[in-house]
C-alpha cells in the first residue's frame, strides 16, 4: 500500500533570509497511509500546526518533500490548488469558522456552491449529513444560536459536505466541554471506520490518542518517535516490538486533571500499572474511584476486578486481583496516618512532630524495602519522612538523599530502590492530602 501522504526531510523556515528567522519543522520525515487516524502530538511551539498546514497547502516547505497522493500540491494551479483544498482535504477548525449570518443549512454546503452542485442535490446531502452528526432539525437555525458542541458537529459535517479522502482536525474540541468533546471525537472515529477516511488530528489531550492508530510525537520542530496503538490493528507497517501499552500509558498521563479525586485515582491506576487495555483502564479507573471515595470495599473490588469484562468487572486472574486490591487497599490505610499528621502539623503551627506517626510512616517504607536497616540508616530515613510530608523538602530531594552514601549523608540505598521507595511514599501522600474545600 503506498502512503497517502510522505514527507521526507521537510524544513519549513519562517521569514527565510531575513534577521528573525525561525525553523518551525527540521528535516521531518513521515508517512500516513489510507484509512489511518493519526494524532501530531506535542507542546505549544513543537511544529504540529505548522505541518499541518503545510499538509493543507497553504504553507509551502523550505525544502524537503512533501507528497499528498503521490503529488505535489505546491505544484498546483490556483485552480487546481481550489480543488484540492475542497475535495481531496475537508478541514476541522478548533473555532468552528461558521457565518453567522448564514444558517446552518447553508454553512454545510458552501464548500459545494464552489463547485457549482446542483441546490435540490447539495440541500439533501447536507441534511443527510446533519441528521448522521445528531443536528437534523437544526439547520434552518443561525450559528450563533447553536452550543459550541452543536456547531462542532456542525463544523464536522461540512467538512465532510465534498467527501474528502483526508480530513484534518484542528483542536477540534479544544473549546468544548467533556460530553460535547466525547461526540465529536465518536463522529471523528465513525468517519474513520466506517467511510475510511484518513484523519490526521492535532491534539494537546493525550485521553484523545486512544482513538488513533498512530501517535506522531514531536518536539522543537522534529519528529521524537511514532507511537503505535496496541488497542488498534494497525495499517503501516510497524516494529510489533515498539507496540507497547507502557508507551501510551505514559502520553495518557499527559493530560490535565480535573479534580483532586482524579488526581488520586489516577495515581493508583498507574501504581498498578498492568497491561490492560484502554477499555479496561477506563473501568479500572471507575473502579478506583470508588474505592477511594470509600464507596467500595476490598472485597467488593477484588470481586469485580475478576469478573468478566462484559459483566461489568476487568476480567484479570485471581492473583493479580487479590495483589491489586492489597495495594490499593495497603496504601489508602497508610494515607490515614499521612492525613492525620498534616492535619496536626499544620494545626500546632509547624512546631508538633508527631513522633507516633512519623514512626509509622517511617515503618511501611521499611516494610515496602524488606531488609535489614542499620541503625543510621532508620534515623535518617526517619527524618527525611518528616522533612517530606512537612513539606520541607521536595519529591527529587527525598529521592536523591536515599540515593546518596551514609558518608554523604544519606541513607545508602542503591538507585532503583530510591526511586521505588519515592514513588511508594509519594502514593501514600496524594492519597492523604485534603480535597480543597475541606479542612486540614
């Protein structure tokens, strides 16, 4: 299968020649194949808008080569550069760039009036259209009186209006809320699937990547690596040893939370970071969230984490059921006596060290360890305890003084053992920290 759109070491150069020259992309190279759903994924300034509006036609490269269907669109005339840029590309801004003076009827055929459709034919598509994204009975209405997810779909319908064998989406719920953003990306995966349209979708939400065959990741106008789904049957070409759940795991944590429940529950999904798929993660998160908000029980959740997927549980085996939910449950008894001593802490003005319960937490690391301590070594652990819960010394500070030599200071463990005795400590704090709005 040939690609439907390479580029090979592409440079695109802002202001060429001139004194505030900029490089945007840097000997970029990729291709996309027919029938794909790809994401440009990466931060404000890392080159996805500039590519894909290079891909658009209207930002030609610097040098390099960039095909799209075997052809090169900067070599178009004006005319036919129109035709491409209407039937071959359909656009999906994340501003929407409806007329409001215009209903939305007519805003979903516009693109056709170009082509000089006939009005009984393209009036009838786009009512079919509208009816396929949940608007059939809006387009007699303005734009300005639709909700922002209304004229999303609005948006996503006319994109389609011309049948396009590529659809590009800017953002596209960039300005909608989760249930609004929830049906157009479903509209974004039908179009996909089922009229086999390659969409290429710039995003700054890693929960979107789920829907895509292929993540291109980029960073400082060059391409970091390409990230195969492995909840999805790919159609490049890809290493099967790169298809890796961990690797999405990690873009997926991404994305910003909402809640401080979220922030919690999402702590202990990745704690039991298991290889699951993203439907699975999604209810294990469900689940999660219950337990925290002490809506669920151990036992309850060790049930449902061995019932069947389809019966509403994650479908895992007994042992990995019992071992998650003794995790679970170990660290949100052990996030008690963290809550207990901040809340004193902070109560007797910074002085009270609460020995009792720093002698506690002190004790699980110990646990979590399973060796022998030399007395030194419980003394500074000890203390570094309380220097982190007090706030007196951050994550990467408590880390690095496991780390280092009892002659430097430390307690002497050896790298992995820090770094997993932090990040265990670390579960125990953000389950005993206190929701805003409640008192300490």
């Amino acid at each position: 299968m040939q690609p439907i759109i390479k580029i090979k070491d592409l440079d695109i150069t802002y202001n060429l020649g001139k004194v505030n020259e900029y490089k945007a992309t840097k000997s970029m190279s990729m291709e996309i194949y027919p029938g794909e759903f790809v994401a440009f994924f990466g931060p404000s300034g890392c080159g996805k808008s500039t590519l894909f509006y290079s891909i658009l036609g209207i930002l030609e490269p610097s040098a390099g080569q960039l095909l799209v269907k075997g052809q090169n669109p900067y070599s178009y005339s004006p005319e036919e550069m129109v035709r491409f840029q209407t039937k071959v590309i359909g656009i999906i801004y994340q501003a929407f760039y409806l007329i409001n003076s215009i209903s939305v009827i007519d805003n979903v055929v516009l693109p056709q009036i170009f082509h000089g459709v006939n009005p009984k034919r393209r009036e009838d598509w786009a009512r079919q259209l509208l009816k396929r994204f949940g608007m059939e009975g809006q387009g007699e209405k303005y734009p300005d009186n639709l909700s922002g997810g209304q004229s999303q779909r609005v948006s996503v319908a006319r994109s389609m209006v011309n049948n396009p064998d590529i659809l590009l989406a800017d953002e596209p719920t960039g300005n909608l809320d989760s249930v609004s953003t929830k049906q157009v990306m479903t509209s974004l995966e039908e179009i996909n699937a089922v009229d086999k349209k390659t969409v290429i979708m710039i995003t700054h939400n890693a929960a979107q990547l789920a829907y895509c065959h292929r993540v291109f990741y980029m960073k400082d106008g060059k391409l970091e690596r390409v990230v195969p789904n492995p909840d999805k049957k790919q159609i490049a070409k890809v290493d099967k040893q790169k298809i890796l759940v961990t690797e999405m795991d990690q873009l997926s944590k991404i994305f910003p939370y909402n809640s401080p429940t979220e922030l919690k529950v999402k702590s202990l999904v990745n704690y039991l970071t298991q290889d699951l798929n993203f439907h699975q993660l999604q209810r294990l998160e469900e689940l999660v969230k219950h337990v925290v908000e002490r809506k669920m029980d151990k036992n309850e959740f060790y049930k449902v984490l061995k019932r069947n997927y389809p019966d509403g549980g994650i479908g895992v085996n007994d042992a990995l059921a019992e071992t998650m939910s003794a995790r679970v449950d170990k660290i949100l008894k052990q996030s008690e006596d963290a809550r207990r001593f901040r809340r004193r802490f902070l109560a007797n003005n910074f002085y009270a060290r609460e020995p009792e319960l720093i002698n506690r937490l002190t004790k699980y690391l110990e646990e979590e360890y399973g060796g022998e301590l030399a007395l030194v070594q419980k003394k500074r652990l000890k203390e570094l305890v309380y220097n982190r819960i007090s706030g007196l010394i951050q994550r990467e500070e408590f880390k690095l003084s496991l780390r280092r030599s009892l002659d430097g200071g430390g307690v002497g463990f050896p790298k992995n053992i820090s770094r997993k005795l932090t990040n265990y400590f670390e579960k125990i704090l953000i389950q005993g920290s206190e929701d805003p709005g409640h008192g300490h």
